[in-house]
C-alpha cells in the first residue's frame, strides 16, 4: 500500500518549513491568507496536513512572502 503524501515525514518537515517562514515574516495565517487572495482555513488546513499543497501552491506561498526566485530554488533544494 503507497502512503499518502501527507503523512510523509519529508512532507511534513517541509509544511513545518513553510510555517516557521511564514511566523518569522511576521505573517499571520489571516495575513498570508490576504495575500494569496484565499479564505484563511486554506493556510490553517495546509500547515495542519489538512490539505495537500502542489507545487504550485508551494510557489504561491513563497511569493506572497517576498521570496524571490533564487530563494524559492533554494528553499526547494534544501528539502531535496
């Protein structure tokens, strides 16, 4: 039986990742929600395994704290 990528531990720390990012920007989830243009339980239910992030999510999140494309490339090198 595959296991589902939320219950990987890899998917986990990089989800744990995100919202350490995202406190030490000083972001709210209602703020980082604003930005991405979401309801709020999007941000809560992803950094709770709630909700499975692709990659392009993933992108949009960095963005919306001002990471810069060299800095997405290093935050997804660093989970490699």
């Amino acid at each position: 039986m595959v296991r589902k990528t939320i219950f990987d531990p890899k998917y986990r720390a990089m989800i744990n990742s995100l919202k350490t990012l995202r406190v030490q920007h000083g972001l709210t989830q209602r703020d980082l929600a604003k930005r991405l243009g979401v309801a709020h339980c999007f941000v809560g239910r992803a950094e709770t395994c709630e909700r499975r992030l692709d990659i392009m999510d993933l992108v949009r999140i960095l963005r919306a704290m001002d990471f810069t494309d060299h800095e997405i490339l290093r935050f997804f090198e660093k989970l490699l």
